[in-house]
C-alpha cells in the first residue's frame, strides 16, 4: 500500500489516513528492512541432482564433438551387418548379436580399432541419440541399452580394459597364465617325443620369450603415455582419449542403473542386485572396483600419471561408493535396524525430513546494513513528528525527550520466533504504540489516538486458510541427553548437597532435594544413546576379557570391505582427496608446483576469438565446481557410513582428515563471497547433454555466454557448500581440540557471512558450528551477534544441561589437546590390531596353557637333523659351564 506524503494533505483526507495510516507505516518499515534480503532459495537436499544434470556433467563442453564422433563409429560397424533397419528397429535377439560382435572386437590388439569399438558401445550407452527426437526418447533408450550392455558382460571387458589402461596387474597375470600354458605344453611334449627335447627347449623359450616382450609392450605403452605427457608443456583431451571413452561407459552404466524406476522389468531389478553386488565385493582381483579408482587418484596426485581424467575418475568413485554402499535413505534404514538389533530405541526423528520443513532465518545484519536501518528509523521518527505538527499545529506543551534503555540487548529488538503470526502482528503494533508515545506529549496522544491509530480493516484473504502453507510449531528437535551429561549433573550436586560423589552411579538419588529428582527424572526422559556409545562401550569389553566375551564376528557389509580394502593406503587417498579439493577450490592460488586438474577440458588447439575464450572460461569454472561437488559428497558418504558400521573407522579417517588439514581447508574454502558462488551461472544450457545432441544448436554470442541459466541459484554448488560444512561438523563435533581450531582460524566471521545464504539446511550446519565455539568467543562476541544467537536457539537440537550461551570457565578454560588426540588415536590402533592385524597372533597367545608336567613331557618335539651332532657342545657350554645360584631359590619372593 501507498502513503502520500505527510507534508501534502489537507483535512478532508484525514479519516481516511487515520484508518489506514498506522498500517502503512507498519507496511514501509517492512519493504524497507526487506529490500536488503536475499530471496529463499527452493532448494531441496537429496543424494544427487536430476538424472540428466548428473549425465551433463560428465561431459566438458570441449568434448561436444567427439558426440557425432561416437555416432559415426557406431553407424559405420552397424551398417556393416545390419541393413536398411535403425537400432530401434531390432529385436532383442538382433541388439544381443550385435553386442556380441562389438564385445569380441573389444579383444583385438589394434589400439585405433579398439578405441573405434569402444565409441560405438559408449553411443550406445548414450541411448542412440540420432534416432531419437525429443530428450525423453534419449534417456529411456540409454535405460534399456545399458542394462543389455550389462547383461552381456561388457562392464566386466570395460574393466580388464581400464586396468590395462592404468598399468595395472592384469598384463603380469596374463603373462603367467600364457608361460604356465606353454609349461604344460612343453611337458606334454617331453613325455611323448623325448627325442626332441632341444628343439622343444627351443621353441618354448622361443614362446616364452614372445609372450614376454607382447605383454611388456602392454605395459610399456601407457609408461609411454605417461612420460609423454610429463613432457609436453600443456596435457589435453588428446592424452587420455582411451581412458575417458573407458570411464565414460563405465559411469553411465553405474549412473543409469542406480536409479531404481516403477517401470523396471524384474530381469532389470535383479540385474541391478547383481551389479551392486559386483561393485561391492572383492571379485576383481580381491578388492572392489571403488580402490582401483582410487588407486588412479594417488598416482595422478603424485604426477606418475598427469593425463588421467580426473572428473570422470571422481564422479565415477563417488556414484560407485553411492550405489554399493547406499544413500540417505538406505543408510537411514539401516540406522534404524542396527539399533533395533541392539536393543536401542527408535530414533526420535529423521533429520533429513526435519530439515525439509524447516524455514530459512533472515541472515544477520552487517555493519553497513545496520547503519542504514538506524538512518531510516531517524527518517521515520522525524516524518511522524512532522505529521502530529501539521495536524495540530505549534503545541504549547515542551516535548519530552524520551528515556533511553540501558539494555544494549534490547537494541536489536528480536522477535520470538516461537510465537503465532497473530501475536507477532499485534506486538509490532504495541511497539509502535509505545514508539509514537515516547515521541509525543502526553496531551497529543488522544488526538493522535481519535484520528490516525484506528484498526485498519482487515485485508481480504489472497487464498484460502487451508491452501497455506504449515509449518510445525516451536521446537523442530527433540532435545538430547548423554549418559555422560547425566553423571556430570549428578555429581555436581551431590558435590553441593552431599560433600562427596558416587562414580557413575545414576540411580541413586538420597540426600539430594526434591529439584534435583526431578531434574534427574526429566534428562532420563530425553537420554539419548548412540550407537557409538554401545560400540565403544563393546571394544572395551573386548579389549579388557578377550576370552570371556571370546571372537567378535563382523558382518561382511559393503562399508565393512571397503574400509578393509582402503586401510593400508587410507592416509594417501586422503591426502589426494584433499589436494584435489585444494586444486579445485575458487579461492585457491595457481602455483607451479599444484597439480594440474584441466586435462581432461584443455582442447588442443587453445582459443583465438573472445567467444571461444568465455566458452573455456566457463567450462574450466564449470569443471572446477564439479570436482568439488565429487569430492565434498564422497568425504560425506564416506563419513557417515563408516561411521555406522563402526565408531573408530569414522574417527581414523576423521584424524586423518584433520591431521592432514581439511579443517583450514574448508574455512579457506568459505572465505569468499558466498553468495557469488552459489549463484554463479557457470554452465551453457544448450550444450549440456542429451540437449545438445537432439536440438539443432543455435548460435552462441556473448551476451547469451554471460546471460548464464536463468535460476537463482546453482544446484551443485550449494549442494557442495552443505557436503563441506556437514563434513566441517562431523570433524569437529564433541572434540575441544579441534573445536578451538576454528577458533584460532577466526571461522565466525566466515561463518557468519555464510548465514547470508537464506537457506534452512545451510543456515542449519553453518550454526551448529557457531554453536560449538560460541563459550570461546568472548561476551563481546556474543552480546553483538544476538542475532545469530536467538537463531542458534531456535534451528539448533538443544542439549539440556548444556551452557554453550554462557562460557563457564570450566569450560573455556585451556585443554590438553594433545593428550585428547593421542587418547584416541591409541583407542584407534588398540580396535585396529584387535580386528585386522593380530588375528592368529592374537589367536596363539589367548590358546590355554598346558600346567600337567607328564603331558609337557610326554609331548613329542620335532628336532632339527643337526642335533645329536651339537647336543654335547649345547651341554657343556648352556649348561654345565653356567653357574647355578642355588640360594636364590631360598629367598622369599
């Protein structure tokens, strides 16, 4: 609603304003306070984007032509064998054959014929997109065409393939089966024509040797591959043309068939079983497919192999470790059946459902934002006095200057935020009732009572009460309480009450007052156990009475032979997983001795007009973002369900995350304008795939180049800046040490800053670390961000008998943060010798022990040949030259 101005009304619009005045100025201190807000982001969490922006995203802009490419490849070999009939056109018998043929010409050594067969099956696996005519056509053909390609075995050919690519031990296998074959042979032959052993000799050492020098050319030609990119000066897309067409298959196999369909057949359902079970167990040379990706992360951070495909390599390990191991959902059913199986209540809520329904705070004011707020409240107050003037005139009565508060809190005039819209409204109405009386003589007040504050009419609904949209009201977390919080409140007031403390006995309450039952009644209420407790509480156990609680048997789940297969090398795949993202991040500075990760988007021939430089501009951003996205989920994933198969697992690839940095990281990662980064319109619509290949392509300028996409926000990136700070939290939750480590990094400003973004799950995860480090702030800090403090109070899970608003100095006061480290890094390596490493050693030393002598006695002893010979010389020399102290046995112990 419009005011007129307050200077230019005569009397015969008074009534009019009187009725609508008050609402108008409500209506102008909310436009007003709202025009510095930036709008709530619609976005909603999940494991991954869209099926079609996550298959865009394999592909880098630079590689849109090898798309007609990969069709010409296919087209030339299909129309070799089939005639006058398309793809679609085939029965299923007929596309079987035909995979068949391309699946035997995988096999040739011709490294060009290969690459041509692989084309062909990659245009496949991209849904034949040249007879296709709208996108939906092209996604539901790379559906069906993909679960054929797994049905005849070409991920298991695609696999032999990427080994051999990455100097794997496939040639060295080969090499030994073909020289144990040509073995029998020459035995076979020994027997039956002994005449001819010389020529045999010669002819076997003739085979050997021919074998020999096939399969080191195997190997030598991607050493060759590498030293040759070493060289050059700049690596491109030329230098890893074979292993991007390999993992571009192999992820859109992996990608396709993870996502479960309505529409699936039930040969599709059970194929998929079969294929995350293939990915999940060791069955390709006893370990899972997931640690020969990351055997290719650590020998391209360490230069060995610069031309390989980073992108492709992360998004293929991560969506791999997403379908063996499970996402949100899976791992929130499997949390619910592991406390079920241990005897633990349900959980008291899903958070992910929580968070949906949680609404974004407006971000706290900056500075300069404040400043402007307070000059307009000025201007306001001075045109409402101007307004009381015109009405009535000079006044005879001297105003009243109006009492200040003392109360520097009461400055920032917070809203509940636990109240209905109703008491909101008449609050604010109060509120500026009791502003417009400090402003004015008493004697003024009646007539600006009677003529200006009326209750406006009530506006007419937009849409019905029941079309709205609800949100649940009051606390959205149940609140939580530890075992270990309960024994810590006990014993303070048995301290107070009693002079002296029972242990951790919670139970027994005599001598304490009647308040304290109740308070120990009401934490018992929201006790809260963790399956962490339980396991930490179970290796203790084990660790104390090997023999009583006797073999631990662990269940062979996904995450179980993961982490087994990752142990060895977890510190190495860490530190590449973390260089990557440090490559990756946008406030990371080039330096020559960085790794480079464009050498799957450098073109060969680099650009020469400005059209063609912005396009690599945004495709090298773009390639970026992506990276991060990658790596940020799959710390995540990793995280969180090693986390749930055991509690140590999580907390050595967390020490090994914090030892090698990846808190500053983060933070640094933080430190710039966040909003920019979310918003950023890195990507071209029109060449993203499948749009690309179905539409003809128009023509690119450069307005449209910085045009951008049209949506407010960037899905991947915010997804990546959540998977951080979830990360960030994990990192840091319950440990002192590194929770002042975002204190020495100085993150609440960063963090801070973050809150711009209004979005609930962000704003969620950035307060929980405010939280954490808010008692080591300072009450300076806390009494200037009241703000951000009343929004940690209302999104935060409260924590009963936790103090994190006040800082106690008990519990800011200076930790032993080495000893809290090595602690647990010595409970870490204790779990490790226990399940990995001591097993038969272990075994041997908890055997019983034999105390009959007739049986140690009788026991018969293999000896070694040479005995007799040295058994005089061990008598004289061990026994009788040693002299016996017989007193000694005389002693008393």
């Amino acid at each position: 609603m419009e005011v007129p101005a307050l200077n230019h009304m005569n009397t015969n619009n008074i009534k009019k304003i009187g009725a609508n005045g008050k609402d108008g100025f409500k209506n102008q201190r909310k436009d007003s306070e709202g025009s510095m807000e930036l709008p709530n982001l619609e976005f909603e969490y999940g494991d991954t984007d869209s099926t079609t922006a996550e298959l865009s995203e394999l592909y880098s802009y630079t590689e849109e032509p090898e798309f007609n490419l990969n069709r010409e490849c296919f087209e030339e070999d299909f129309r070799r064998h089939v005639k006058e009939q398309r793809w679609a056109e085939l029965t299923e018998a007929g596309q079987k054959s035909h995979v068949m043929r391309l699946l035997n010409a995988l096999e040739v050594t011709d490294r060009q014929k290969r690459l041509t067969v692989a084309r062909a099956i990659l245009y496949l696996a991209q849904g034949v997109f040249g007879d296709c005519s709208c996108e939906e056509e092209v996604m539901r053909w790379s559906r069906s065409n993909v679960f054929l390609l797994y049905e005849m075995g070409i991920f298991t050919a695609l696999l032999e393939l990427l080994a051999m690519e990455i100097e794997y031990v496939l040639c060295v296998c080969v090499c030994v089966c073909v020289c144990l074959q040509v073995s029998v042979f020459f035995c076979v032959c020994l027997i039956w024509y002994p005449c001819g052993t010389i020529m045999l000799l010669l002819t076997y050492t003739l085979v050997c040797v021919c074998v020999c020098v096939c399969v080191c050319v195997c190997v030598v030609r991607n050493s060759q591959a590498c030293s040759s990119a070493v060289r050059k000066p700049a690596i491109s897309l030329a230098d890893s043309t074979e292993l991007r067409v390999l993992l571009s298959i192999m992820y859109l196999m992996v990608e396709v068939m993870r996502q479960e369909d309505e529409e699936d057949r039930p040969e599709w359902k059970t194929a998929r079983q079969a294929f995350k079970t293939e990915l999940g167990f060791p069955v390709y040379n006893g370990e899972p497919f997931a640690l020969l990706l990351f055997g290719m992360v650590t020998k391209f951070c360490s230069m060995n192999a610069p031309h390989f495909p980073m992108k492709k390599v992360l998004l293929l390990l991560w969506k791999t470790i997403l379908l063996t191991v499970g996402g949100l959902e899976e791992l929130q059913e499997r949390k619910v059946c592991v406390r079920e199986h241990a005897g633990l209540p349900p959980l008291p809520e899903d958070p992910l459902q929580v968070v949906r329904l949680m609404r974004a705070a407006s971000p706290p004011p900056s500075a300069m934002e404040l400043i402007e707020q307070t000059q307009q409240k000025r201007g306001r107050r001075s045109r409402r006095s101007a307004y009381v003037d015109s009405l009535e005139g000079d006044s005879p009565f001297a105003k009243k200057q109006p009492l200040l508060k003392q109360d520097s809190l009461d400055t920032y005039n917070e809203r509940d935020p636990f109240k209905s819209e109703e008491v909101r409204e008449d609050e604010e109405e109060e509120e500026a009732d009791a502003a417009m009386e400090h402003d004015v003589d008493p004697l003024e007040r009646d007539v600006i009572r009677d003529v200006i504050i009326q209750p406006p009419p009530m506006p007419p609904l937009l849409r019905p009460p029941s079309d709205r949209l609800s949100f649940p009201r009051g606390l959205p977390w149940a609140p939580k309480v530890r075992e270990k919080d309960i024994e810590h409140f006990l014993e303070m007031s048995r301290n107070k009450f009693i002079g002296f403390t029972l242990g951790g006995d919670t139970e027994t309450l005599v001598g304490l007052p009647r308040p304290i039952h109740e308070s120990v009644k009401t934490l018992k209420q929201h006790k809260y156990v963790s399956m962490a407790e339980v396991q930490i509480k179970r290796e203790e156990e084990l660790q104390q009475c090997p023999m009583t609680m006797g073999e631990e048997e662990v269940e062979e789940t996904p995450a179980e032979i993961l982490y087994q297969g990752m142990l060895p090398n977890l510190s190495q795949y860490v530190i590449a997983l973390l260089k990557l993202l440090l490559a990756a991040a946008p406030t990371s500075k080039a330096k020559t001795d960085s790794i480079n990760i464009l050498a799957d988007v450098l073109p060969e021939e680099m650009p020469v007009t400005v059209l063609q430089s912005m396009r690599l501009g945004i495709d090298v951003n773009r390639h970026k973002e992506i990276i991060v996205k990658a790596i940020s989920a799959l710390l995540l994933l990793l995280l969180k369900h090693f986390k749930l198969n055991h509690i140590y697992q999580f907390e050595y690839i967390c020490q090994h995350l914090v030892f090698a940095n990846c808190i500053p990281l983060i933070l640094k990662f933080f430190n710039q304008n966040i909003m920019s980064y979310i918003s950023a319109k890195n990507s071209i619509c029109v060449l993203d795939f499948p749009h690309c290949v179905v539409h003809d392509m128009p023509e690119l300028t450069a307005e449209s180049l910085e045009a951008g996409d049209s949506g407010e926000f960037c899905w991947r990136n915010l997804f990546s800046c959540i998977n951080l700070l979830r990360v960030l939290n994990k990192l840091t939750k319950w440990k002192h040490s590194r929770t002042m480590m975002l204190v020495v990094f100085k993150s609440a400003p960063i963090l801070k800053r973050a809150l711009k973004v209004k979005q609930a799950m962000m704003q969620l995860y950035v307060l929980k670390l405010l939280k954490m480090q808010t008692k080591y702030l300072g009450r300076q800090w806390r009494k200037s961000n009241m703000k951000t403090m009343s929004a940690i109070y209302q999104k935060v899970r409260h924590r009963l008998n936790d103090d994190w608003a006040y800082g106690n100095d008990m519990d800011a006061r200076p930790w032993d943060f080495q000893a809290e480290e090595c602690a647990l890094r010595e409970s870490m390596e204790r779990f490790h010798s226990r399940r990995y490493e001591g097993g038969e050693r272990r075994a041997g030393e908890l055997a019983a022990v034999d105390n009959c002598l007739s049986s140690v006695l009788g026991r018969r002893v293999e000896l070694p040949h040479d005995f007799p010979r040295s058994y005089p010389l061990w008598l004289e020399r061990e026994v009788f030259a040693q002299p016996i102290q017989w007193e000694g046995l005389l002693q008393a112990l």
